[in-house]
C-alpha cells in the first residue's frame, strides 16, 4: 500500500484524484457525477493505494443500487426524515481530538418509541454522512471517526423497532464500503438490557469490528479517557455548544445539499451488475427475530 510522504502529500493526493477521476469516467457502470471531494475521501481512506480506492468504490456504489430504498430514494425534507431528525439527533461534531479524529454524536431526544423509525433513521443517517462527505472542502481530512451513542432513553420498545433487513443493510454498508477508518465506538449511559441490544445487533457485526466498541454506565468518566470531554455539546460538560445550535447547522446543510443527495446522476450507476445478492444468514435472521419476538414489555 502506497503511504505518502509528509513533504509533498497534497501534490500526490491531488494527482491521485485526478487519476481516479479518469478511471471513473472511463468505468461506465459507476454514475457520472462523481464529486471530487468523494473521490479524494476514498483515497484518503485507503491511505492513497489507487487500486483498493477504485475497489472500495465500485463496492460502494454497488451496495447503493443494491439497496436503493435506503441510498437512492431518499428526500432529507420528506415527512419520515423530518420526523426521525425531531426525535434523534444524528450530528458531527465540530473540530477533531488530539488523535485527528472525527467525533460523531447519536441520542434520541423523544424518547416515545411509537415515533422511532428505524429505517428512516438509517437513511438519514447515510444522507447526514453523504452531505458531510460533500463539503469537507476544508483543511486535512481527519484520521479516523468516532462515532458516539447515547443510549439515554432507548428502551425494550424501542429495540422491537428494529428492521432487520435495514440494521443487515447499515451493518454491512459501514463495515465494508464507507469511506472512513473506523477507530472506536462509544456506547453512553448503557442500560441494564443492553445485552439483550446486542443480542440483536452483535451477529452482524465482524469480530475485529466489535473489538472497537467500549460500553460506559450512566454517569461513568470512562468515555474521557478516549477522547476530550470538552468536544461534547455543553449538555454533555462540553465546549462545542448547544446540541439544539450544532444539530440546526446541520439540518441547514441538509436542505442546503438536498439536491445533490436527491441526483441520481451522483449515486446510480448505469447498468447494475448481474449476480446472486450472497446469501444470507437465516439461521442468524431468525434467532435475531425469536429474541425481538420474546422480549418482555412493561
């Protein structure tokens, strides 16, 4: 895998973009609008190797058209999103820990379960994602991701909402065609169930994955052992404001970026790949769905 060297790391990442930028317009299955800023996070991701940027890109857009109820057919201003961002907040957070890494921050803030839509959450979760991707224009991209969630009012009611189909959809995404490098995930406030969360959640997640996550108590000063707790909203004893004022920037970026995430001339690729989708795990599928199925409600 090529590294690059410190002195003259910008003239190759830019010679690289513009290389992939060829490639990709000469790929004809991969969508012709392909933004440069994309291209160079993929690079950025694969420390500059050309050759696994243009396989984790193909995969990418792959899995897109695979599933284009979640990446595809997507509005951030339609009535699901708009309803899923009043009652969780999906939001970057700004600046990046003395590591270089990127904090991202997941809570509810209704924690009326008849409102949560999980699919709705993961497509917005990927349309927050893609509209970040869209405008890191400046500066050096971060080394890794953080991402954070807080499990603050996330009860029994709210698991049974799990669409197994998305979560396997989601899983996969992130674990093998999003362009970052994961390097922890944080899970606050754990409750007393969480066992029975990750008796849902765990078999789909790879092993070398799972080894990144640290589970935290309520009220626990573990978390800041990872990370400054001066990154956090002021909610949270934070120094990077209100999560009322960062969620609405987002939120502004959002409708701001809605046409490019609505464009299938930037995600949909021209002739979709003929194959077998892979099988899946029913034996897995099942016993997830028996321990939804079983769990007790008060």
């Amino acid at each position: 895998m090529v590294h690059f060297n410190e002195q003259n790391e910008d003239q190759l990442m830019a010679k690289r973009v513009q290389e992939l930028q060829e490639w990709a317009k000469n790929h004809l299955q991969l969508p012709p609008n392909i933004s440069c800023l994309l291209l160079r996070r993929f690079l950025h991701t694969t420390r500059g190797d050309l050759s696994t940027a243009q396989r984790l890109i193909e995969h990418n857009f792959g899995l897109r058209n695979k599933y284009a109820n979640i990446f595809i057919d997507r509005d951030p201003l339609d009535a699901s999103s708009q309803q899923l961002l009043q009652v969780a907040d999906l939001v970057p957070l700004p600046g990046l820990t003395p590591e270089n890494n990127k904090l991202l921050f997941y809570r509810l803030v209704d924690f009326d379960a008849d409102k949560f839509n999980f699919t709705a959450g993961i497509k917005v979760f990927f349309m927050v994602a893609d509209c970040r991707f869209a405008v890191e224009d400046k500066g050096p991209l971060s080394d890794g991701e953080i991402p954070i969630f807080d499990m603050a009012g996330y009860t029994l009611r709210h698991l049974t909402k799990t669409a197994l189909g998305a979560l396997r959809v989601y899983m996969k995404f992130v674990q093998e065609a999003h362009p970052v490098r994961l390097k922890e995930i944080h899970v606050l406030n754990c409750p007393s169930y969480v066992d029975k969360v990750m008796a849902v959640v765990k078999p789909f997640i790879k092993s070398e994955v799972f080894k990144l996550i640290h589970f935290h108590l309520p009220e626990a000063e573990t978390p800041y052992r990872h990370f400054p707790r001066s990154m956090l909203p002021e909610e949270y004893g934070g120094e990077a404001g209100k999560m009322a004022d960062l969620k609405a920037e987002w939120m502004q970026l959002l409708k701001e970026q809605r046409d490019y995430l609505m464009d299938s001339q930037n995600w949909q690729i021209n002739k979709l790949k003929k194959g077998s989708r892979g099988k899946t795990n029913d034996a897995a599928a099942s016993e997830i769905s028996q321990n939804l199925r079983s769990l007790e409600i008060d």
